[in-house]
C-alpha cells in the first residue's frame, strides 16, 4: 500500500506497530477524498509474492467513485461539507485493510480487530468469499461503531444507509448461500456475486439506486424510489426483500456477528430507518414483473442453505 504523504511504503519491518502505521496512514488522506481512493486502489497493487489481486479491487474503488462524486467523503470544512457518517464508516474499511497489508508485510503487532483478520486471510489465500468476509466485516464493523452520527443525517440518508448495507448482505450471501440469495436461480449466485466481474456492480455499485448528490432534503423519499433503476427495482422488492430476515442471520453466523441480526426486524432493515416507516420496503410499481420474479426465484427457503 502507498504512502500518501512520501510516495513511499512504510518500513514494516520497523519497531512501530501495524496498527499505529495505519492510523496515520488514515489520518493523513482524512480530508483528501481522492487520496483515500488512492489508498484504498493501492491495497490491491500486486504483492510481493507475485500473485495478484487487482480484479478485487474494482467493486470497491467503483463504489468509492460515487462517493467521492455525490460528496459524502468531502471534509467537514469544504463548502459543502461530507457526511461525518459515511466518512468514519469509510475509515473503518480503509484502516482495516491497511493493517493487514501492512502485517503482511511483516509489520509489528497482531491484528487489532476481525477485520484486520479476515483482510489477511484473503491476502493470504484471495477468494471472492474471503475477500467478501473481510469487506463487510470492516464495514458492518463501522456500521455498529458510529451508529451515533445516524441522527446528524437526514431522513433519505438514513433509507440508504440501511440500502446500502442490505445490498452488500446480499451479494455476500450470493456466494455463501446462493440457493437463499437465488432460490431455484441458485447456480448463478457465484456468477452473480463475484467481485471480480462486472455483474456484482448491479449489488455492489449501488449506483442504480443511490442518489448522486448530498444531502438528500430537497427530494422525496417517493420520488427517489420512482427513480430507482427498473431492474434494480425487480431485484430489491423480487428478491431481495422477501428474504431480509435470513440474509441477515446468514450474514451474523458467516461473520461471527450477532449484532447483525438486530439491524432488521420482521423482514425489514432498521439500523438508520424507523420500523414505523417500514412501507418504503414494499412497492406496487411493477407488479406483474415482480410477481413473475418470485415465482421464477421461489419462495425463500426456511433455512440458510447452500
């Protein structure tokens, strides 16, 4: 992984632990959005055993672009200031990876959280499961860790916040449970899911169903889910939505995170949106193509099988 400031790779040998070497790595692109990306898009240069990761890097930097692009990452004394939400959360996925590159390398200390982990897991044996245990466990990670900034964000920010995490639930589960993310489609889910591959954009991108500016007061919530991507529109009340619940306990047990299981309640995510507002994740646009959707896919298995 680049260092931001000299251009240089940090001494890992040195006697300063991984964990502090990538807190300042964090620090010193905090307020600099295109040099997060650059950090984050250096993590998969090639290693030094030759072998290379770029291909994982692609859904991740994809979905950094928009972040970058609406301005949710822009400091807090820009202009328009970012979301201190979406910045922390950023963070927590940015600080993990650094920490494990950087242990990789043969930096001091052990790893300082199960994302730190589960990236060295992946960078030692890449598979798409791996690489999706380690993303997710440093974004749900900072899900749970700053849950407290939710209030300072405004009501649509909020719906995507809870978005946002169940998509990233559900491309997980194409891999780890296909036949719960696909039903009788179950064959696809690794496909689907990988990401490496274009197709996981339509999940991991989320840039068919998110917004492009920030904040968000001066749209409706109606208004943006009228807007939302036809296809995108299929998936989320077809498939995704009848299976909430269970994508979510498969998440916590493939994780090790039972916190996960309280995000949703009776099939409905409520980490940043009021249950009492539940009907956003029910529709009645498209119907008939909805409708052929769920019988094609099947109903939801009773259990998160593979």
């Amino acid at each position: 992984m680049t260092e931001p400031e000299s251009g240089r790779r940090p001494d890992p040998a040195g006697s300063t632990p991984a964990a502090l070497q990538a807190d300042r790595l964090v620090a010193a692109v905090r307020d600099d959005p295109a040099r997060r990306l650059r950090l984050a898009a250096g993590f998969y240069d090639q290693r030094a055993d030759g072998r290379s990761i770029r291909a994982y890097r692609r859904a991740e930097v994809a979905f950094m672009r928009w972040q970058i692009r609406c301005g949710v990452l822009a400091p807090v004394d820009a202009a328009q200031p970012g979301s201190p939400w979406w910045r922390a959360v950023n963070e927590s996925l940015l600080r993990d990876a650094a920490e494990a590159d950087l242990l990789c390398n043969g930096a001091a200390g052990p790893a300082t959280t199960k994302g730190v982990e589960l990236w060295l897991a992946f960078l030692r044996r890449p598979t798409p499961q791996a690489w999706y245990r380690a993303h997710n466990a440093s974004i749900v990670a900072g899900y749970l860790r700053h849950r407290g900034l939710v209030c300072d964000e405004g009501p649509l920010e909020r719906f995507f916040m809870d978005v946002a995490l169940l998509r990233v639930i559900y491309a997980h589960c194409l891999l780890i449970r296909p036949r719960l993310a696909l039903g009788r489609l179950a064959a696809f889910g690794r496909f689907l899911g990988d990401p490496r591959r274009r197709a996981a954009d339509l999940f991991l991108s989320l840039q068919n169903v998110l917004p492009n500016t920030y904040p968000l007061m001066r749209a409706g919530i109606e208004t943006v889910l009228a807007d939302e991507n036809y296809l995108a529109r299929i998936m989320d009340y077809g498939v995704i939505a009848p299976r909430i619940d269970q994508l979510y306990r498969a998440a916590a047990d493939d994780l090790d995170e039972p916190r996960i299981v309280d995000l949703c309640s009776d099939n409905f995510p409520v980490y940043a949106w009021p249950y009492e507002e539940r009907h956003v994740w029910r529709t009645d646009r498209s119907p008939i193509a909805i409708a052929l959707t769920r019988a094609v896919v099947g109903p939801s298995p009773r259990s998160a099988g593979r």
